[in-house]
C-alpha cells in the first residue's frame, strides 16, 4: 500500500488539509502533522492514509516489476512546488502495526533518508526537529515517527479511565495517552523502543491531528476509539504545545 486509487486520493485529501492549514495560519504550513493509521481503515481504503502520509514527506512508491512497492523515495524539493517537507508524527493502531509490518519498515527507511537529506530547514521540517535532537544528545531515534503502544498490547486506556470516571481534566487523558504511545518501531530491533522524549518533541511541533473515517455506519461520537486516540492525541499535543492549539482534520473516505 497505497494501491493506485488510495495514493491518489490521499494525496488529495492531504493537499487539501495543507491548504485548509494554510489558509487559517497566515499562509504558514505546519511544522508536523499527526497521522493516525488504524488497520482497518487501511485495509478498507488500500492506504489512503499511508498516501497522505507520502505527500505530507514529498515522497511517493517505488514499484519493482511485479507491481510490489519496494521503497519510497523522496521527492526532489525541485518538483514540489515550493512547498516543504512536512513532518509526520505516525500514530499506529495495534492492527496496523501488526499487520503491515512490511510498510512500517518502509515508512522508517523514508524518515530516516528525509532527516538525513542535505536540505535546508525551512524546506524540511524533518530534518530540522532531527537535528534538533541531536543537538540535545538524542541520536538514537532521531528520526523515529512511528509510535503505538507497547509491543503486544492494545489501547491507549484513556477509554477505561473515562468509564471509571478516573480522570478531574482532559490534560490528564493526553498525558495518559503519550504513556501508552511512546513505544517506536521500524527496521531492525525498532520493535516497541520507548522513545518518550522523542514522542514529546514531536508533539510539541505538531499542529494538527488528522483522523480518517471510513464508513457511513458510525461517526465520531459513535465509537469510543476516537476520543480514546484522535482526542487525547489532541489533548497530549496540547500539552506538549503548553496550550496552544491545536488543529484537527477528520478525513470522511467514503
């Protein structure tokens, strides 16, 4: 993934939160953007959010022969139309993580090559809040941006302290959130590395949380999964942000 149709429609959908962005900020694209990937949004719609995820990068499938996606390469700043890399913070479900380890292994490759590329800053956010933790002494994960919960467990159980009414702000729930998702994967042993400093620098960048839906049969007020991530993902950038706001793009897929 993404099949031919979901990379074209995802790139679509993440052209149009860049412009919906750009209009309400001055004409200023965001610095880093979270995308939740969620297995069976991925399976239903062939990856569209893994397409918005390549075009937030620049970048787009590498197809051998067979019409097996091998990598994705980045995108010439020259072909992008001025536009920079945009950061991605990559929020997996246990699903997604599970089930398409070979396109995290393909997601982590590009990150790494992105923050690695010779390109100004200001052209490419990856590289900079890269670089920015290098400079802190954090070269290990520098360029992580795939996190989920710990390797073999589910939920960011902010669903369960809300049912027991555990919880006095949602503050509380972002903070709960960014616990259960501060576990990294990738190449190699990048299987559930707790990398919460690297979570919080990007969350501190992040302004705006994207969330795919793609059935007519339930929306955002009917399954506990989207306060649970998409909310206290929110909540958790909000607090890395100390308050400022944060954006919030529902895609509807269907």
């Amino acid at each position: 993934m993404p099949g031919p149709a979901a990379e074209a429609r995802g790139a679509q959908a993440a052209a149009a939160i860049l412009d919906a962005h750009r209009a309400a900020n001055a004409g200023a694209y965001p610095e880093t953007v979270a995308i939740n990937l969620w297995g069976l949004d991925a399976i239903k719609t062939k990856g569209e959010s893994v397409a918005m995820v390549l075009h937030m990068v620049g970048a787009r499938p590498v197809k051998e022969g067979t019409g097996r996606i091998a990598r994705y390469e980045l995108i010439p700043l020259s072909e992008m139309n001025g536009r920079p890399r945009v950061d991605c913070l990559c929020n997996m479900s246990g699903i997604f993580r599970d089930a398409f380890q070979n396109v995290v292994e393909l997601l982590d490759d590009l990150f790494a090559r992105a923050a690695a590329a010779d390109e100004p800053e200001h052209m490419n956010y990856i590289a900079k809040h890269a670089r920015a933790l290098q400079q802190q002494g954090i070269t290990a994960g520098a360029s992580s941006r795939l996190f989920s919960n710990p390797a073999g467990d589910y939920g960011s159980m902010v669903n369960e302290r809300v049912g027991a009414g555990n919880w006095e702000n949602s503050a509380e729930l972002g903070d709960t959130w960014a616990a259960r998702n501060a576990f990294s994967y990738g190449k190699g042993g990048e299987r559930g590395v707790a990398r919460p400093e690297v979570l919080q620098s990007l969350l501190g960048s992040c302004e705006r949380v994207v969330q795919e839906i793609d059935s007519v049969e339930y929306g955002l007020t009917d399954i506990q999964e989207y306060y649970a991530n998409t909310g206290a993902l929110v909540a958790a950038a909000k607090n890395a942000r100390k308050g400022k706001a944060v954006g919030c793009s529902i895609i509807e897929a269907f």
